[in-house]
C-alpha cells in the first residue's frame, strides 16, 4: 500500500480551515481579505443613473457623538452629504474605514460626513484609538429614514446638496479613489 505524499497546498488549506475556525483569527483573516478586496476591486463606487436617483425630502438626522452631544445634521438643505452605516465588528467595514478616513481629511470641512453605528460610545471610541482612525462616529437618535434603510453594513450614500441620493454603495469598496473625487468636486460647484 503507497501512502500519499502530502502537499504543501493541501496543508496550507487545512491551516487555513483551521483559522477560520477560531474566531480570533477568522475576524483577521475576514478583515485583510476585505482590505485586499478594497485595494485591487476595478470596480468602485458608482454614481447612479440620473432617472434612477432618489430624492429624499429635506430633513435634519439627528445624532449623538460619542461625547453625547446631540447634532441636528442637515440633509438636502444646501450641502452635500456623505453617510456611512458602519459597526466596529463588520469586517467590509473595519476594510473600508481607512479609505473613508482619507475622504473625510481631505472634504470634511466641505462636506457633512456621518459615520452613523448603534454600537455604545465607549467601544467605538476605543475601537477608532486603536486603530489610530479620526472620523465623526455617530449614533442615530431617530429612525432611519425608509429611503436609507438597508439590513446591510456597510451602506454608504453620497447625497447633494438638494437631497438626491446620487451614490449608494453596499460593501467594501475603495472611497479614496479617482471616481469618487471626481464626483465629490462635481456636486460641491
């Protein structure tokens, strides 16, 4: 009887299936194929199609930051908005953040970003310390309105300056990116 020479791929794959199996190392794992995911997707957010985009009616989403403090965050008044529906432990959304973080340091004093999780303040706080992430992270203090409701995260909308909602993106996806900046510039003239 010939026993079968092992091979490297066939163990690689079993430590793999292993990993997977030990929720430690199965978030990380999630996390960087998401980060690689983001990084190598051709295809990143889009606008959507003129006769296809929602208008939302004017509303103010009222919110907390992490301190508490209650803001009244205008939609379709006048500025162009960027909101995120994320969580601190939805892996496409821990891959995306860097991304988001460098949209927002470069349009954050021009554009109103909400970076919107029911988490507690205390654990999102001390997940963006760790990972050393500066973005406005908020908590909803009202319903979210139908048109932006999704059972997925993370959702993120680009919304103009009248309330039409000209991008929505689910997943993981690139926001640092040439189309996006190139939208962004469009709707702030």
């Amino acid at each position: 009887m010939k026993l079968k020479k092992i091979k490297i791929s066939n163990l690689l794959f079993i430590a793999l299936i292993a990993l997977l199996l030990i929720p430690q190392s199965r978030n990380l794992i999630q996390v960087n194929l998401q980060k690689l995911i983001v990084k190598f997707n051709p295809f990143g957010p889009k606008e959507i199609e003129k006769e296809n985009q929602v208008i939302l009616a004017p509303f103010d989403y009222k919110v907390s930051t992490l301190d508490g403090i209650t803001i009244h965050s205008s939609i379709g008044k006048g500025k162009v908005t960027f909101i995120s529906y994320w969580a601190t432990w939805c892996p496409p959304c821990i891959a995306e953040l860097p991304s988001l973080e460098k949209l927002y340091g470069d349009y954050g004093n021009r554009i109103n970003f909400l970076f919107i999780t029911n988490e507690e303040p205390s654990a999102v706080q001390k997940f963006l310390e760790r990972r050393e992430l500066n973005v406005p992270a908020v908590r909803p203090l009202m319903d979210i309105p139908d048109q932006l409701f999704e059972r997925s995260i993370p959702t993120n909308y680009i919304i103009d300056k009248k309330g039409r909602i000209v991008l929505k993106e689910q997943g993981a996806v690139n926001w640092d990116s040439e189309e996006v900046r190139v939208l962004l510039d469009k709707l702030l003239h």
